[in-house]
C-alpha cells in the first residue's frame, strides 16, 4: 500500500501557520481563561465548602483550557519542525506560551486551594463519580499545593519563566537552525548539510574514513557555536536551579523523580544494575570494531550499521506494511491503529532539507489523534524509530476517552509503549533474516537500543548530575563542559572507544527541553521496563486486554504501584531489572556465536 510521506496539519488547523482557525483558538482559549479566573478569585476554600457539580466544572473546565493550549501547541511545533528556516512560527509559539503561563498561574491558584481543604471534605468530592477517574490526579495536585510559594510570587516566576526559561529553550532551536556541517561524497561532491541531514548521514552506510571526516566536521560545527550554546545551557539550568531553591529544596534530582512519579531507590537500583552489566556491551563494541576492520571503535561507529549481509532497499511504504502487520502479531489494536495513522496522515517522513533533526510523537487531545515527526531515510534504524513513535500513538490512543488529566502519564511510563512496539519490530526483522549475515546485520541494528539506554545516556544522566553540581556554584564554561561530558562518556563506556563526542553537551538537544528536567534515566527505565513487559507478552493468551490495563493506568498511581499490579514486581530490587538484562545478553550470544567466523 502507498502511503504519504508528509503529515496533514491542515485537518488540525487549516491555513498553515497563519491558520484563521488557530487564530479563532487562542481567541477562545483567552476567554475561557477569563472566565475561569474570575471563578477562581472568588473561591475561598478554607471558607467556602464547594458544591460537587460547580467544583467539577470548576476542574473540566480547567482541563478544557489545557486541552485546548495543548492542541494549539502540536501544530505550531509541528510546522516549526517540518519547516526549521520559517521565522513566523517562533512568535506565534510565544503567544500560546503566554496562554499556558495564565493556565498555569490558575492552576497554581487551584491547588493551592486544594490544600485548604479539610481531609474529609476533599475524599469527598473526589469521589464523585464525575471525578473518580482523576482521584489520583486531584490527590497529587494537593500534594503538590504544599511546596507553592504565594500566588503573586509564583505568578511572577511563571512570568520570567516566558522570556528565561522557555526563551533560552526556544532560543536552542534557533541556534540549531544555522549549524551547516560540510559533507564530501564518494564523487568528491561537497554540500552543506542541515544539523537533522548530518545526524541522518552519520548513522547512514559508509566508509570508515569518510565517516569519521564527517565525524569531525560534525563535531567542528558544534565546537564553532561552543560560547552561545554554553549560555543557552547554563542559563537553563542556572533558572531551574534558582526556582528550585525558591521552593525549599537543593535536590536537583527531587522534581525529575516526582515527575517521573518514581523513588530514588528505583532510580538507584536501576542504574546500579545497569553499571554492573556494562562488560556485556562491551565484548559486542570490541567485536563490532572487529567486524568493521578496526582494531577499536570510534564514536561515530556505534551507530554505523552493519553491511554484511544484502539487506534489501527498504521504502517507506514496505517499512510501514512490516510495522503493522508485525504489531498486528501481538495486538490487534495495535495494528489497527498504525494502519489508520499511515493512512490518515499522522506522520511526516520526507528526507529533505529544512527540518530539525529527530523524531518525537504529540497527541491532540481535541481530536483523538496524534501528529509523528520524523526523517526515513531506508534504513533498518528508521523503521524501527516509525514502530517506536506509533508505539506512543497507541498510548495515547488508548487513553483517549479517559480525562486529560488522568491522561498525563510520566515520560518513564511514556518510553514503555513506545520501546514495546520496537522491539516487536526489531525481533521479527532478525526473524525474517533468511542467512547469518543479515541475520547478524539486523542484530546489530537491534542493538542500538541498549547500547543507547546503557551506555549513552547513563552518560548523559552522569554528565548532566555533575554539570547540575558544578552550576550550582556558578557558570559553566565551553571548556569544562566538554570536559565533563568526555569524562562522563569514558566512564559510561568504560573507556572502550578510541574516540568521543565532547561536544555532545550542545548537539543533543534534550538537555535544552525546558519543561522536563533530566531527560535522560526514563529512557532507560521505559525500555528495561518494556522488556519485561516483552517477556510476558509472548505466554499470556491475554497480553492485548492486560497491556491496554496496564497503559492507562500509566498517569493513575506511582510507577512502583504500576509494576506491582499489572507486572506483579518490585522496582527497587534488582531481579526485575536484571531479567531485562539477560534478554539482552540471549541477542548478544547470539550475535557473538554469529559472527565469530568471520572473524
């Protein structure tokens, strides 16, 4: 079947960037903030017991005004992403920000309010039918009452964070814009690449030298704009800080943990497991460096696929056709929905210039859809980046029905749906494999993921705690940052590769994302998590019912509460996490038993 390669955005808001629907929005959305405010300025919780009904209104139309801010949101970074040099859509984006400071300030206000209420008058109105579904959601916003300063000052706080926190976010996206990475061809043709092509070439086949130039001049490009995006940084970092401390703690890691809705014992567990099964990695990076005719790789090698065997040259099309008829073999549901986004123009592929680099996924709330972002380029790694994201689609799609709020699963939880659907893909292309050398090439490509969750970004998590500890007591240079991030690499890799990307603190782009702190360690947690789902996915004649269970109550309890009823687990010992560990070690036996003859 042929399906698009470009997104519809016009089904959201027609008219592009200077939609007259959009417009229409934010006009709408101002009103309901209007009124909403009134409402609340007029509550007097400790004073004023609340009716059921008017406090029920009350948190729809809260939700409602989110809803719509979020709406509004995906399309303008949608168009901004699918068009990086269009200057219209960065102001724009500051209005709906604006918007969603407002919602915030009523929502400071709101929970604020929550706590003023006794105990007994606050189970009560929870457990109104209307609101039973987002119990858990109304306990946390309470919960989270307690640490809100006053309303002027966190109004004020909101405020500054428009043109300091999210403005230094924004502004990472401009300065990414005019990277240009110079890239020589096998004819000896030379052209400027945008940050999203180079980052596409590098993980592209090629000859060993010719990646490692385009190595270097990657690393150039970023080392060149060195000063500004160490301001961006810094500044980021320096805003949350300072809003942390105003708020009673030094802890940066206490809000990523409470967000996450997961303990520091998880947290410690995890990573204390993930350390101890780092030599497992390595002993397939030392035979990868083998089979690529080096005596040791470098950085830009472990994502360099394998070209042993003859893969075929995969278009778009056959590679959405093998996502849903594989999700299908698990999850009927599954495959529905990934037909019907292909179908329905829910994903922009298109290889061309002018777009950010990576991928990511967004839910409509208004519309029950969702928007996917990404490049195809043919390669087995693409394909598995379009299950992963469709993998956050049926997430989303299986909560639709359910209140925005108990909607807002953590990112933890966020990265399981998405590494499922993955690893059902990357399992049947090594399946598929009809000879040892392409069997061994999509092992390989298999092994991206826990390379990446192991290694590289426990090397970000250890870059970002000791950047974090450093910018407490003051700025962060160029220099040092480099420094840090080198040192953190070597120690995630255990000083296995002959070369690193120091530069790697400013051309990664999630530690530029204002709105969620250390995005990095629930990567690792959604993918060992997801293997563990995995496992019992192939001997339980019900996994489609429990699995859908299990998803949406992903925003209704702690992460440690999830486990335990749906996986029937304990997070803070290491049995589950080691479990996830030996899945990993069966591929690379495989791939070691595999490849030794070529050797």
């Amino acid at each position: 079947m042929h399906y698009s390669e470009t997104w519809d955005l016009d089904s959201i808001f027609a008219g592009g960037i200077d939609s007259p629907a959009l417009t229409a929005k934010m006009s709408t959305i101002k009103q309901q903030l209007t009124t909403t405010a009134d409402t609340l300025v007029h509550w007097r919780a400790a004073a004023d017991t609340p009716d059921a009904d008017w406090f029920t209104q009350l948190v729809n139309s809260l939700q409602a005004i989110q809803a719509g801010i979020d709406q509004a949101t995906v399309f303008v970074v949608a168009y901004q992403s699918a068009h990086a040099d269009d200057t219209k859509a960065a102001p724009l984006l500051n209005q709906i920000y604006q918007l969603d400071n407002q919602l915030n300030n009523l929502l400071t206000r709101f929970k604020k309010q929550l706590v003023k209420l006794d105990q007994a008058t606050f189970d009560t109105l929870v457990q109104q039918p209307a609101l039973q579904a987002i119990a858990f959601n109304l306990t946390e916003m309470r919960q989270q009452g307690l640490a809100l300063l006053d309303d002027d000052t966190e109004a004020l706080i909101n405020d500054l964070a428009l043109d300091g926190f999210q403005g230094w976010s924004d502004h990472y996206d401009t300065l990414v814009s005019q990277i240009q990475v110079p890239y020589t061809d096998e004819n000896g043709i030379t052209q400027q690449l945008s940050a999203g092509q180079a980052q596409n070439m590098l993980a592209a086949a090629m000859p060993n030298a010719q990646r490692a130039e385009l190595m270097r001049n990657w690393e150039h490009a970023w080392q060149t704009h060195a000063a500004p995006f160490a301001d961006t940084l810094n500044h980021l970092a320096g805003f949350r800080l300072a809003n942390y401390r105003a708020h009673g703690t030094t802890n940066f890691l206490q809000k990523p943990l409470e967000l996450n809705r997961m303990s520091q014992a998880t947290l410690d567990t995890m990573y204390q497991v993930v350390a101890d099964s780092k030599d497992i990695l390595l002993s397939y990076l030392k035979r990868k460096a083998q089979l690529l005719g080096k005596d040791q790789l470098d950085w830009q090698d472990i994502e360099a696929p394998l070209t042993l065997g003859q893969l075929p040259n995969q278009t778009y099309d056959q590679a959405a056709d093998f996502v849903i008829n594989n999700f299908r073999q698990f999850s009927p549901k599954m495959g529905a929905l990934a037909q019907h986004a292909l179908e329905h123009r829910w994903v922009e592929a298109e290889n061309r210039p002018n777009k950010r680099p990576g991928g990511y996924m967004e839910n409509l709330p208004e519309t029950h859809e969702s928007r996917i972002f990404m490049t195809f380029t043919g390669s087995p790694n693409d394909t598995a980046t379009l299950a992963h994201e469709l993998g956050h689609a049926f997430h989303g799609s299986v909560i639709q029905d359910l209140p925005l709020w108990r909607q807002d699963y953590a990112m933890n939880v966020a990265e399981t749906a998405s590494t499922f659907a993955e690893l059902i893909v990357a399992d049947a292309s090594v399946k598929a494999a009809d000879d040892a050398k392409t069997k061994l090439t999509l092992l390989d490509a298999k092994m991206q993921n826990p390379l990446a969750m192991f290694l590289d970004i426990r090397a970000r998590f250890l870059f970002e705690t000791r950047f974090y500890a450093a910018r407490q007591h003051g700025i962060v240079t160029p220099d040092t940052l480099s420094d840090l991030m080198l040192t953190a690499q070597k120690d995630a890799y255990g000083n296995a590769l002959n070369t690193y990307h120091p530069m790697f603190w400013a051309s990664k782009l999630h530690f530029y994302i204002d709105d969620v702190p250390f995005y990095n360690f629930p990567y690792t947690f959604g993918y060992l998590f997801s293997l563990g789902i995995y496992a019992q996915a192939k001997t339980q004649s019900d996994f489609e019912d429990r699995y859908i269970a299990l998803l949406r109550d992903t925003a209704n309890m702690s992460t440690e509460a999830l486990a335990a009823k749906h996986l029937g687990v304990d997070l803070t010992t290491p049995a589950f996490w080691q479990a996830g560990v030996a899945l990993i070690k069966r591929d690379i036996d495989e791939f070691m038993a595999l490849s030794a003859p070529l050797i």
